[in-house]
C-alpha cells in the first residue's frame, strides 16, 4: 500500500506495458525510423530518456513494494 492505493498485480502489469512502449519508442527515435528536423530529434531523444528512467523507476519501486508488502503512508 502507498499512500493508501493498494499495488495489485494489474498495475503493475500496465506499468510494464507502458515502460515497453517507451522502450520501443526510444529505440526507433535513435534508430531514426521515426523522423524529427534538427535539433528537435536530439532533444525528444533525451527527454524521452528521462522520462523512460523516471517511469521504470516507478515501476521497478511498486514491484518491489507488491513483492515485499511494504506499507507507505
């Protein structure tokens, strides 16, 4: 439980599906199969590194929270 939400295996299901569509989406960006002009190509590249990081982390810390019982709040 964080802050009152129960972590059910759904959850983290989505969240797994979700780090997935980032994952795919960052690699065809830097793979260049999905087209930006200029400096924007770089700069939704990176942003999209940070968001990646920033979601999985979420996800990697409600696991760890459904696995181990944790209550938070």
């Amino acid at each position: 439980m964080v802050f009152g939400v129960v972590v059910n295996p759904m959850m983290l299901v989505a969240g797994g599906v979700v780090v997935f569509a980032l994952i795919v989406f960052q690699l065809l960006v830097g793979l260049r199969k999905i087209h930006f002009k200029g400096k924007a190509h770089l700069l939704i590249h990176k942003r999209g590194a940070w968001v990646l990081l920033a979601v999985a982390g979420i996800h990697g810390f409600l696991g760890f929270v459904y696995a181990v019982g944790l209550r938070i709040g």
